[in-house]
C-alpha cells in the first residue's frame, strides 16, 4: 500500500483457490513438515485433497510431497500462491 492503511482478507485471486476447489463438507486434514506454516491441507467429500500453498520468499523452492503412498516434488515459483489437488 502506498499510503499505509489496513487491509483486511485475502486478495480476490487468493480467496479463489479455496472457494473454487475446497468443496462444501470438506474437513480440514494435518500438514507435517517444513512447509506446514505456510500451508493448509483440506479433504473434500468425494475424496480429493487440496492442497493450498503459499512460497513467501524470493526464490524458486522445491515442495516434496507425500500422501502416504507416494512422493511427489513441486518447484514453487518465487512469492507465489498455489494450490495441488490430489485425485
């Protein structure tokens, strides 16, 4: 902000990941891992997992993620916001 202020909630592009692919009845699920302040982790009724993300630093990074079953690796843009599904 130029002028200073206060600004409440997230921008519109941000609050989209989590009203477009968290789904009405989903429960929050446990994130573990260096990444877990940053994250937030949802199950959504049919089954799916979103996975909602932000990278604050000013680098590419690296995200390594296992559901239990498998291991996948995500590069995060730098000072990006993301959001993984797994089917």
């Amino acid at each position: 902000m130029e002028n200073g202020g206060t600004v409440y909630g997230a921008n519109p592009k941000e609050k989209s990941h989590f009203s477009h692919f968290i789904k009405k009845g989903a429960v929050r699920i446990e994130t573990q891992g260096s990444w877990t302040g940053n994250t937030v982790a949802f199950r959504n009724p049919e089954g799916s997992t979103v996975i909602v993300l932000s990278d604050p630093f000013n680098d590419e990074r690296e995200l390594f993620l296992n559901d239990g079953f498998t291991t996948n690796c995500f590069i995060l843009e730098p000072n990006s916001f993301n959001t993984i599904i797994l089917s």
